[in-house]
C-alpha cells in the first residue's frame, strides 16, 4: 500500500519534468538549447517514472530490472545527444551567441 | 484503457500520415521510425509480445538504418521531395474519397469476419511439439515448412544483393564522433546477454529465433557504423560468413529430411525428440537472421 | 442503419478491436493512395512499409477470438516483418545500384 502510494507520488513527480522538456524543445532557440532541454529534464523524468514503477514491481527482479531500463536510456540518450551536436557543429550551425537577434522569439 | 487505445492510434495516424504527405526525405524516414515504434506499443496492447520486440528491433530500428543510409548515399539531385508538395492541395479531395472509401469498405469487412481460430487444436498438440510457447512451437515445429521458406527468401534477398554491386561501406564515424565507437564497446556485451536470453527463453515465453536474430543484427549494424568492417573482406572471414549466412536454411532443411526419415512424413519430427530439433534450428536460424540483417545494410557484396 | 450496423459490429468485437480494426484500414488506404500516386522511389518503399503494418495489424486482430489469443496469426506476423525487411533491403540496393558507375560484380 506503502509502495504504491509513493509509486504514485513518484510517477506524477515526473509529470512536470517532461512538460518542462517539452516546452523547451519547442521554445528553445537552436539545436542546442533543445538537446540540452529533451536530455536533462527528460532522463530526470523517466528515471522518477522507473523510479515510481520499480517501487511498485511484485518482485526485486522485476524491479531491477526497470531500473536496468532508466540506465541503458541514460547512455543512448546522452550519447545521441553528443552525435547530434557533433554533427550539428561540424554542418556549420555554430551555437547561438548572447547578443544574437532572436529569430524564434514569439514562434 | 480506452484513453490509451485512442493515444496510440492518433499517435500512428499521425505519424504515417507526416511519412506519406509532409515533403522531405529525412522526415519522412524519421517519421516511419516513429511510426515502427508505435507500432510495437500497439502490439504490446494486442498482447502480441513476440510481435512487438521484432518490430521494435527491425521496424523501428533495422529498416530506419537501411533507409537512412540509403538516403544519404543517394546524389543530392534525388534527395528532394519539393515537387510533391505543390501537389498535394489538388489531390486533396480525391484522395479522401479513395481513403473513406477504401478504409469503410476494409473496417466492415474486418468487423464482420468470422473469428474462429485454432486456439484449441494448438493447445491440444503442444505436448508434443517439443516447445512450451505456443508462437514457437509454430514458427519451429507445427508450421516449421512456412519459416523454412522465408528463409529461403530471405536467403534470396542477400544473394540479389550480393548479385547486384560491391558493397557500400558505411562512412567511417568513430574519427569524427568518439562517443559512437564507445557506446557500441559499452553495450556489445548487453546485445549478446540479450540474443542468449531471447534464445534460452524462446522455448517457454515469450522470445525465440526472430527477435534474437533482429536484437543482435541490430548489434552487428552498430559495428558496421563503428567501422569494425574489415573482418568481412578478408577471405577465411568471407567463408565463414557464408556459410553462416546459410547455416539456418541448412540446418531447417536437414531436418526436415531428417523428420522425412523417421516418421516418414516431411518434417514429421518423432515427440521426444523435437525439443532438441528446436533448439537447434533456433540458434542456426537466429545467428542467420542476424547476418542476414547485418548484411543487408552494406547494400553489396563484401570483397576485396 | 449504418450507426446501428456499426454499433452491433462493435458490441460483437469489443471496442479495442473496433478502434484498431478502423486504424488499419485507414492506415491500408492511404498508403494504397501513396503507394501509386507519390514520384520519389523511396516515398513509394515507405508507402509499402505502412501498407505492410496495416496487414499485420488486421492479421493480429483476427488472432483475438474468442477461445482465447490464437498463435498461428502471431506467427505469421513475425515471419512477414522480416520477409517486409528484406524486400526494402533490396529495393534500396537496387535504388542505389542505378547511380553507381562501375561494373557489377
């Protein structure tokens, strides 16, 4: 009962990490900024949703077995990250500077 | 359940519908990724778990990377889809018809079918098929002579290929992006836990030959981009590869004679003896299925 | 009469398959539509890959009866998917084969 209800908490906990992340893939200037939104508040998310269902799993296995997913996405998400940046870099969009006019503003 | 039923089919229309309409290549191949991955939650919500991990390994995974790659090995004068685009307002409205049409006529013929089934003639021979998970007793043993024809084509497919041109290799990624070459040393060992497992587990759950096989090709494509390639142009390595590549074909048909031989029936296999038949075939059939599709990828025929 | 006919047919299936029922076939139609009006090769092997989806997700909705869930259809499934893997393996070599200049081999 114990587990369950902080398996709820744990799973809304997450909730607003991803509307965080989303709202910053949409708003965010450049390629950058964006990746840095979807990485960071996206694998918080999910690890809070892991986090919530491991809680909630009947055995220690299946438990660890969720947590095994949250650290396999931690690698592919934050190496995709840096493919993407890479290549975004080396095709010529150089990240955007502090006194760049905004061309996204109110888009 | 209903809430979740209406997500994932607006989350497919939507996506196949950016995958046929929208112009540009890359987001069409993107889009068709995402598609394969919701097609494998609705499998999972189908109750069709073997269905669902192939197609989140090829669907989703295999055929992006062979269209991608492609894509980007085509002359930039092919890669634009701009003209469609002023097209499609005018065909607008034919092509609803053709789709309320064609969709209405499907969806009530669909509904109206008879679903009958062999749900309890297959539970009624499973004793003695040699397996415990019904999925594999039929792809290995009830309808092994279906499996050891799509085989067979798919054997077809690498040799049309090889038939075709020299193979394309991949452009080399690991000078230009390290982190690759470190991600695929990092989960190597976890494609092949995962392949044994699918394997050792195919028997009574779940798993089996086809999502082994796609889980690990995944794998080998992962090496491919990381430049571990040249194993494949030299001769004793080339051998060996095709044999392998025929192992799964080799060994179904040899055990078909073998059936054809003891019971006198093709592919007849005596009950106590099944299970080892199957385990056989099993790891012959995946460890082709995974070159097959690790082969694939290269568009040619390894040579030096 | 059609909301009635559809109503019935859907108190027999159960609302899951109905709705599935109805995506597959949109999803066959209008990759039917693509598959024979779109220019670019490659637009017409995606259309193909959808059309291919949509068959699998009416074999796997026959495969819900009554009895229980039939593995036959299941099976079926996991052979075609790879079978589809393969005819876009090589379409997409023979694609590429006709802007490549040296001699096959």
């Amino acid at each position: 009962m114990m587990g369950d209800l902080l398996g709820i908490a744990l799973i809304l906990l997450s909730l607003p990490f991803f509307i965080a992340s989303t709202v910053g893939l949409l708003r965010f200037p450049d390629v950058y900024a964006r990746l840095h939104a979807l990485t960071k508040a996206d694998n918080v998310g999910l690890g809070l949703i892991c986090l919530g269902l491991a809680v909630q799993a009947d055995s220690v296995a299946v438990g660890l077995k969720i947590v095994l997913i949250w650290g396999l996405l931690l690698l592919a998400s934050s190496t995709g990250a840096t493919l993407i940046s890479t290549s975004a870099l080396r095709h010529g969009h150089p990240p955007r500077q502090r006194n760049d006019v905004d061309k996204h503003a109110g888009r | 359940m209903l809430a979740v039923d209406l997500l994932l089919t607006l989350a497919a229309l939507a996506t196949a519908g950016q995958c046929l309409l929208l112009p540009g290549l890359f987001r069409a191949v993107a889009n068709l990724m995402a598609f394969g991955l919701v097609m494998a939650l609705i499998w999972v919500r189908l109750d069709a778990p073997d269905v669902a991990l192939a197609e989140a390994a090829i669907g989703a995974g295999i055929t992006g990377a062979l269209l991608l790659t492609a894509v980007g090995q085509l002359p930039a004068s092919q890669r634009q889809l701009h003209h469609e685009h002023y097209r499609v307002p005018r065909r607008f409205i034919p092509m609803t018809i053709i789709v309320v049409f064609v969709g209405g006529v499907l969806w009530a013929t669909m509904l109206a079918l008879p679903k009958v089934g062999l749900v309890k003639e297959i539970a009624a021979v499973l004793p003695e098929s040699g397996a415990e998970h019904a999925v594999t007793a039929i792809l290995l043993n009830l309808r092994g002579i279906d499996t050891l024809l799509e085989i067979a084509v798919m054997l077809c497919a690498v040799a049309a290929i090889w038939s075709l041109q020299r193979a394309i290799p991949p452009p080399a990624l690991e000078l230009n992006y390290p982190g690759l070459t470190t991600l695929a040393r990092w989960l190597h060992p976890l494609f092949l836990l995962t392949f044994s497992y699918f394997l050792w587990q195919g028997t009574h759950a779940p798993g089996g030959a086809f999502p082994a096989g796609a889980v690990l090709g995944a794998g080998g494509v992962l090496l491919l981009l990381t430049g571990s390639i040249g194993w494949m142009y030299r001769h004793y390595y080339n051998q060996l590869l095709r044999w392998l590549l025929a192992a799964g074909l080799l060994l179904f048909l040899a055990t078909a004679l073998a059936g054809l031989l003891m019971t006198g029936s093709l592919y007849g296999l005596p009950p106590q003896l099944a299970g080892y038949f199957i385990i056989a075939i099993e790891v012959a059939a995946a460890l082709s299925i995974a070159l097959m599709l690790m082969t694939f990828y290269l568009f040619g025929r390894p040579r030096s | 009469m059609i909301t009635t006919m559809t109503q019935s047919l859907i108190h027999v299936t159960g609302t899951t398959d109905a709705l599935f029922a109805l995506l597959a076939s949109i999803l066959a139609a209008m990759a039917l539509v693509s598959l024979f009006t779109a220019r670019h090769l490659i637009r017409r092997l995606l259309a193909l890959n959808i059309l291919s989806s949509a068959v699998f997700l009416l074999l796997v909705l026959t495969a819900r009866t009554a009895n229980g869930i039939d593995p036959v259809p299941h099976a079926l499934v996991l052979t075609g998917i790879v079978v589809a893997v393969s005819t876009t393996a090589v379409v997409l070599a023979l694609y590429l084969r006709r802007y490549r200049r040296e001699p096959p081999c």
